[in-house]
C-alpha cells in the first residue's frame, strides 16, 4: 500500500497542475470538441502532459491510463497505473464555472489504492488512501446515515419523473466532483446510466468508499479498474443503507441502456 509521503507527493503534484489550470481559466483558450457532446480544450492536453512526466518520474515503473492520452495495452503488465483525468468537467472549466478538478488515481491490482481531487476553484483538495480513510482539506470525511431512499440528495440538474421523490442540489459537471459529495454528506446517491471511462470515477470512488460509501455500477457489482476495455455500465455510490433500494430502482433502465 502507498505510505504517506507518496499521497503527500501526489497531492502536491496534483496542486500545481490544478494551479496551472486555473491561472488558464476565464482567458482565450482552443476548446473543441473530441466527438459530439466531448468537449476538450488545450489546457487539458497540457496539463496531462504535465501530470504525465510528474507522476511518471515519481514511480517510474507504473503504467498510464487518461483521458487526453492514446490508450497503450503495455499498461496491463504493469503492477501500478495512474488512472488520470488532467480536468474532469472540461464543459465547466469552459463555460467558466466552477465544478471541474484534476482527478488523479494510483491502481494496483485492480483497486484503487490512493486518490487525489484538487478542485482549485472551489478550493477544494480531496485525498484518500486504501484504508486510511479520505480527507476534504484535512478534515476526515465520514458519509451521511440517511437509510430511505426518498428524499436521498442527489446532484442534478433536473430529477426524472420516476426520481421525484428525490431532493435535488447542486451538481458539479465533474462526475468527480459529484461522486465525492456523497463522501462529505453533500449528497446520498449519486448514479450514472452509461458507459463510462475509469479515468471519471477512479479517483473519487476511492474517496467515497474510505469516507464510508457504498461504490458499485449501475447494476450493483463491484467496479475493477486497469481492465483491457477500461469502461463500466454507470456507477452508483450511495450511503450503505439505501444502496440495495437504489439498485433495484435502476435495475430496468440499466438493462435497457447498457445494450449497445
């Protein structure tokens, strides 16, 4: 397992990329979109290129999975692997809002064992090793009690019609972001219904889970991370107690929407 001074190296590491974004934010940069609906900008590419040499000449046996890097398969004889988002929330860090972080993960056999969140713009930094527990700032993190699944906080924009018995508050575009509101008592349940990356949750499902949370996909399975296809059906992080309700909710429209 990572000691402390490799997550306080991370950390730092994490800080000054997330500084260099910021001093980024609100001026003329390229932005553009990857494919429909993916928008990335050219501070994403530098600062994985940054996160990228950092972490690499920290341990550099450890194999490497982003968002803004080509996937290389050599990653998989690798014992460890960085599982990075160099801006999670790239819509936000566009448009000027607030809810986007650097989002970095270390993997070794399949787990998460150490993560880092530095959300400059909310001044925000969140750190987790596997069984030390999680912090927001310092401060140890312990999930909420709520133990029925109406009236559950979730980040959103707008509920479903079949979600209205839930209570809507603010949502970062950062799915980090969001995932770790559940870990802080900002949130109860926070749920996607897609395919999505390793790189948006690795990170913040740690952090979770060492806060108290329960973590899973969309259909209640454990999530694994430096897979060959490095994606999962949704994930769903919950306090413990509504965890099962929630998955029996979702199970029909999981079902539908992971066909492709």
């Amino acid at each position: 397992m990572p000691g402390a001074d490799l997550l306080g190296a991370v950390a730092q590491i994490a800080a000054e990329a997330g500084q260099m974004a910021l001093a980024r934010w609100h001026t003329d940069f390229r932005r553009w979109e990857k494919e429909a609906g993916s928008p990335v900008c050219e501070v994403d590419l530098d600062t994985d290129r940054m996160l990228r040499a950092r972490l690499s000449a920290l341990l550099p046996e450890a194999g490497w999975l982003s968002e803004e890097t080509a996937d290389a398969p050599d990653r998989l004889a690798c014992d460890r692997v960085w599982v990075v988002d160099p801006i999670d929330g790239t819509r936000d860090y566009i448009r000027g809002r607030p809810g986007w972080s650097v989002s970095i993960a270390l993997v070794e056999a399949g787990e998460v064992v150490l993560a880092v969140l530095d959300a400059p713009a909310r001044a925000e930094r969140w750190t987790a090793a596997k069984g030390r527990g999680a912090r927001l700032n310092g401060d140890r993190l312990t999930v909420g009690d709520r133990d029925v699944l109406a009236g559950a906080r979730v980040p959103a924009d707008a509920l479903p019609r079949a979600d209205r018995d839930f209570v809507a508050v603010a949502k970062p575009n950062s799915i980090a972001l969001r995932i770790a509101m559940v870990a802080a008592d900002r949130a109860d349940l926070v749920a996607t219904l897609r395919w999505g990356h390793e790189w948006d949750i690795a990170a913040a499902v740690l952090i979770a889970s060492e806060a108290g949370a329960a973590t899973s996909d969309a259909f209640g399975q454990p999530l694994a991370f430096n897979k060959p296809d490095p994606q999962a059906f949704g994930v769903l992080v919950t306090t413990p107690a509504i965890h099962a309700a929630a998955v029996d909710r979702l199970a029909a429209r999981a079902a539908t929407l992971s066909i492709r």
